[in-house]
C-alpha cells in the first residue's frame, strides 16, 4: 500500500491560554498542501512493527510517531499482525508543517484498511489526538479546517472545498523546538510584554480569514492571516524575519510563518508569479524552496 502523506500551513494561529495539562488553547486555521512524504506499508506474517526512512532526520523507533500510530492501533485492538512502514520523507522534519503528525495520521488510516479494522473517522481521530495535537486534522482529509482546544478540536471548511491558492514557502535550515517557543510565549505572557520584542494581539479572527478564503480575495487575505507565535520564534531564531524581509523585497509584504515555525509561506497569485519568486528565492543562504498548492 502507496500512500501519500501532505503537510499543512496554519494560516491563522492564535494561542489564547495555558491549560492545566501544560498545552494551550489554540484557535486555528489549518490548510493541507500538496507538499508529501511517501509512506509504503506492506502487511506481515508476524506481529513486529518496524520502520526504515531515506531521511537520516527522523527517528526508526517508537519515539517516531508514525511507529507509535502503529503501536497504538494494535495495542487497543488487541491486534496479532505486524507491519512494515517505509517513510520516504519530502517535508522538511521541525519545519511547523506537521510532517511528523501527516505521517502519523496517514499510518492510522493506512492501517484501518490493511489491516481490515473497518473504525470509524471519529474513533481514527480519537487514536489521532493520544498521538499528537497536529495528528487529528489529517485524518478528515480536508484542504481546510478550523480548530480549537489544543489544535485537535477540527470543524472542516467544506464551504472552502473548491478553493485553491498558490503558495511559496521559505524553509531556513534551523531547528526549532516547538515546546520552547510555547514556554517563550509563556514568559512574555506572565511578563506582560507585548509588540515588537514579544506577544502581537491579532486585529482578525479565524472567521474573517474564512470569509476572506471563500472571496479568494488575496488582499483581504493577506491582512487576516495572523500567528501568535511568528514574534516569539523571530525573537529567537532572527533568521526567520530574514526570510520576511527577503520576500518583502521581492514584493511579497504579506508572509507568515506557519506553526512555531520556521516556515515561512506567502499566497501568489499564480503558478507563473510563484515560478519566478522560486528563481529568485533559490540558492539564497541555503534555504529550501517550495512552490505549493492546496490540496
Ligand atoms: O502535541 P505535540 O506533541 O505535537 O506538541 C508538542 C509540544 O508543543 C507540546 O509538548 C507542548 O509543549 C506544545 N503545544 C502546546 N499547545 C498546543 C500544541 C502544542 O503547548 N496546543
């Protein structure tokens, strides 16, 4: 079994609280693109799990959450078959693009049907949320969806099911620690210290950018798209507003890093604008490059 594993953006993230179990309430807007992995899973005679990747980024062990979907599936059905998983990864590991929570997502619903389990999207999401915050967005296989809670509560867009949009996304090689981004953020909460140096406050909210994604109007977009984590994680990591100002010099004023980052993605009006910013872009201070849709 083939299957393909796509990564998201958060066009709109804003952190409203800590919650007792040390995560935080989230209302957020997230889009799958068609940036994937690869996952192969092929059935096996006993009941072992294991995991080969061509990335030498990502862990083969249970500390992969992709393996840990895996487990997880058969140890609450008390399950006797085994699999081989084979990622072969594209999404760039600690980006803010959730390739980790896909792959995991993608084992789960990959599974459901090799190992013939026949479990309800509900009970997948369920699974999905033990694993991980980003985890039950992939499982409803939707281009868009609005979240709560943790980031796990998902409400699907299905209003925006026909609406696609180009992006370009700027990825700096570094890596950024998302449970570190979220203890800044607590910091600067407690401290009280907002702008420039630390917390924004957003002036839109998840229901503009909507109504502003099913207009397919950029400008309106491009002015709704808020994350309440990009001041904390360029405090931290300059390089990500290096980034910003680069693709505001090649005219792009509106960018936003997706996730705790370091991401970077901007709407383009087309396909051709988003080639020429990709020459443009490539070979510059070793950042990838990727020129992506929704998917
Ligand atoms: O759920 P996941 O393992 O992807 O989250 C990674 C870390 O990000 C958590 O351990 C937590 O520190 C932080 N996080 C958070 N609130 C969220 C999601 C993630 O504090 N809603």
């Amino acid at each position: 079994m083939v299957l393909n594993s796509y990564a998201k953006l958060n066009l709109y993230l804003e952190v409203l609280d800590k919650r007792p179990d040390n995560y935080h309430n989230l209302s957020t807007l997230f889009e799958r693109i068609d940036l994937c992995d690869k996952i192969i899973l092929k059935k096996r005679a006993d009941r072992r799990i294991t995991l080969t990747t061509n990335s030498s980024e990502i862990p083969g062990d249970s500390s992969n959450l992709a393996f840990r979907a895996a487990l997880l599936l058969q140890k609450k059905n008390s399950l006797n078959q085994g699999v081989d998983i084979k990622i072969i990864k594209r999404i760039p590991v600690g980006s803010g693009m959730g390739g980790g929570s896909s792959n995991a997502a993608t084992v789960l619903m990959g599974l459901n049907k090799l190992w013939r389990l026949k479990l309800s999207k509900n009970k997948l999401a369920g699974y999905a949320r033990e694993i991980g915050a980003d985890v039950p967005f992939f499982i409803y296989e939707t281009s868009f969806a609005e979240a709560c809670d943790r980031g796990d509560k998902i409400k699907p867009l299905k209003s925006l099911s026909q609406n696609k949009f180009w992006h370009i996304l700027v990825v700096p090689r570094i890596n950024v620690s998302t449970p570190l981004i979220f203890k800044l953020w607590d910091e600067l909460k407690k401290a009280k210290i907002y702008q420039n140096h630390g917390l924004t406050l957003p002036i839109s909210n998840v229901k503009m950018l909507t109504s502003a994604l099913s207009k397919n109007d950029l400008f309106l977009i491009s002015k709704t798209l808020f994350n309440s984590l990009e001041q904390v994680s360029i405090s931290a990591f300059p390089q990500i507003r290096q980034v910003k100002d680069r693709l505001a010099l090649l005219g792009l004023k509106s960018s936003l890093m997706s996730g705790s980052g370091p991401t970077v993605f901007s709407f383009v009006a087309s396909r051709r604008e988003a080639l020429a910013l990709n020459r443009q872009l490539k070979n510059f201070n070793s950042w990838q490059v990727f020129l992506v849709k929704t998917k």
